[in-house]
C-alpha cells in the first residue's frame, strides 16, 4: 500500500517499567501515577530526561496539539474515568484535551491505540494518544468477581440455547489455560520449556540494555523486576500446577505475572508528522478482532493474525517481529505453532512470563517493545497480538 496523507503513525512510544505486582517497585503507586508518567514523557523528545519541570523546547509537540486520548484498563473502578482525566491535567495536558477509556480486557490496551488511529484514518482528529495503565496491585484480579459480580439473571445465562459458552464466559483465565492445553495436547515440558525461554531472553535483552530506550523512570524504579535470569526448566518443573492439581500443566512458573505499569504511544496522521517534520517509528497498517470459544480464550492470536494479515496483504512470512501476548505458555505456544511461525521471530527480547502481564497496559506495552526492537535491528514489518 502506497503512502496516504491520512495514514496514521506512530512518532514516540514509551513505557515504565514493569514490576511485580505488592512486591515491586511500583506497588505503592496508583495507575493514574503510572498513566500521568507515560502520558507526559511520550510527548517529550528525551522521554528518559529527568528534569523536574518540561519547558517548551523539551517536547516534541506542545502539549496542547493533543486532541484526544484513549486508555485501556481493565481493574480500575468506574471512578477511573475520573482518575484518568486527572492523571492527563497533571501531565500538563490541557482540559481541551479529550480523553476515555477502553476495556476489551487483556488487548485493552490495543484496542486504545486502535481507537485512536481508527479516529485519525477517518478524519475526526489529528493527533492522540493510545495508552494502557494497570496496577494489579491496588486492584487485585482475584477480588473483581467478590467485588463485581456478572449482573445476570442466572437461570435464563444457565438455561438459553447456548448456555455452554455462556457460562464458559465465568471460566478462571488459568482453567482456560488448562482446557488449551488438554484440547491440543501439550504436555508440561513444552509449557515449561517456554517459559524458561522467555526468562532467558528477557534477562539476555536487559543486560544489553535493549528496554532502556522504551522506558521512562517512575522515580528511583529504571527497570523491570520480574525478570528471573536464572530460572531453567528443571527449576520450573518444581512448581505444582494450580488450576488442575492432579493432573495439571498450567504453573505461577509458565504463566506471566501480575504485574503494575503503564504505556504510551502518541500518533498523529502522516501528513501532521511531515508537516512537523518528526520522524515517524510505524504505520498503523492493519487491526483484527476475532472470537474464539470462551473456554478457550486465550488461543484468540492463531485467528487474529491471519485476519490482520489478509486485510493488509501479507503473509505471516513478510513478518520481521511479532510481540505475542504470553499470558500463558499454553495459548502463546499453541497459537505459534498453529501458525507455524518462526520462534526466532517471536517475543525476541522475551514476554510476559519474564515481564509481566498487567492487563490493561500490556497491549500497548507489546506496541511500544515492538517499534523499538524494529527500529534498533531496522525491520520493516511487526505484528502485536493477544
């Protein structure tokens, strides 16, 4: 596809660093703390600066050129749009900015730059940005349901035509992991082999240095916590299953952690980007959503990409880069086999077994890994996936 003056682009994309959740550096810290960090160093031209106060020169656009923000974020009460549009203003971010949030759960964050890009291809704004904040810390996953429930009746969700998938809609993500794991018969060393994979090419890529020019300090916090250099597959294969604990593959070793952190990509349309002559990190080509069963719902990646990829043109093999979400090694790895992709291709510098996986900021997270690994190894193609 030729270039069009409305493509949109992606000019910076950032994030903190991602660390365990009531452990790590960033326990103590609410996500509108985490989005007001990103949503300011994104619109900088040094995001890693560490000066108190931005003055005009320091930014790569002036603040006010905003026209609207997106926010993935799943956990957060409703008051979050409240906290959200505070966490904009005191990132120096005009009232005259709009912003919202997104939920499509774990791709919330994707689906916030999706958002915004979707806005710049028709016209409606500019300049925006997509970004995705969670602290796993502040607002456990394991206390969502105790303190919102699904609002149903239940006896007609028990007893419609398609009650199976229905109520597989209530099934623990870790059961899914399961269910993925019987239904196309992956055994325990596979999963743990991934895992500790993962591990090791994460903790290789931070001893290079090769997160340093995606992440902004969150004060005295520079880097990922969860990353675990030494960890092996015979060291995972201690760990007992959780979901299943009889006959189960599925471990807190190969599935990604909880974790805190916020990202940050600011996009703008093709010609906005040559008019201020900034230089342009990615085209937003292509965006897919697929269902898949709810039983198994993490295996959404096998039916996304092809999708993404017909639209665009391509095949899975015009691909350099793909950043699959590993929210379990069962779904990560059964979506790379169906496809039969490249594992040299895929997460490079590790997921988020090694990294973490806090949900609504991941798929932004996965963007901004992305275009940086791109632009520091000069690839031209890139897929994001969950």
């Amino acid at each position: 596809m030729s270039p069009h003056p409305r493509d949109a682009v992606i000019v910076q994309a950032i994030r903190t660093p991602l660390c365990r959740a009531r452990k790590g550096g960033l326990a103590k810290l609410p996500p509108a703390t985490l989005l007001s960090t990103v949503l300011h160093g994104v619109l900088l031209k040094d995001p890693q600066q560490t000066k108190a106060k931005a003055s005009a020169d320091d930014y790569l656009i002036p603040p006010d050129s905003v026209q609207d923000i997106c926010v993935g974020n799943v956990l957060s009460p409703p008051t979050a749009a409240v906290s959200f549009r505070m966490a904009a203003l005191s990132a120096n971010i005009p009232y005259t900015t709009s912003i919202s949030t997104t939920n499509r759960q774990c791709s919330s964050g994707l689906q916030a730059i999706a958002n915004i890009a979707h806005a710049i291809q028709c016209g409606s704004i500019n300049i925006g940005i997509g970004a995705g904040a969670e602290s796993m810390s502040m607002n456990p996953m394991g206390e969502l349901y105790e303190k919102f429930p699904p609002e149903v009746d239940w006896d007609q969700m028990q007893n419609c035509d398609n009650s199976t998938d229905v109520m597989g809609c209530v099934i623990p993500m870790g059961v899914t992991s399961e269910n993925v794991s019987k239904k196309y018969h992956l055994d325990r060393r596979t999963l743990d082999e991934f895992a500790a994979k993962s591990h090791q090419k994460a903790a290789r890529a931070q001893s290079l240095g090769k997160f340093k020019s995606e992440i902004i300090p969150v004060g005295d916090v520079t880097q990922d916590d969860g990353i675990r250099p030494s960890t092996t597959v015979d060291t995972l294969a201690k760990l007992k299953p959780v979901f299943d604990k009889k006959n189960g593959s599925t471990t807190a070793g190969n599935s990604s952690q909880l974790t805190d952190g916020a990202a940050a990509v600011l996009l703008m349309s093709r010609e906005e980007a040559m008019k201020r002559k900034l230089p342009i990190m990615g085209v937003w080509k292509s965006f897919a959503v697929e269902g898949v069963p709810p039983k198994i719902m993490g295996v959404g990646p096998a039916y996304a990409i092809p999708s993404a990829l017909e639209k665009a043109s391509l095949s899975t093999d015009d691909i350099d880069v793909y950043e699959i979400n590993e929210a379990f090694a069962s779904q990560a790895h059964y979506s790379i086999q169906t496809l039969q992709l490249d594992p040299a291709k895929v997460n490079p510098n590790g997921g988020a077994i090694a990294l973490g996986h806090p949900l609504g900021c991941t798929g932004a997270r996965l963007v901004v890994t992305l275009l940086n690994e791109m632009r520091r190894e000069k690839k031209r193609r890139g897929v994001v996936s969950m």
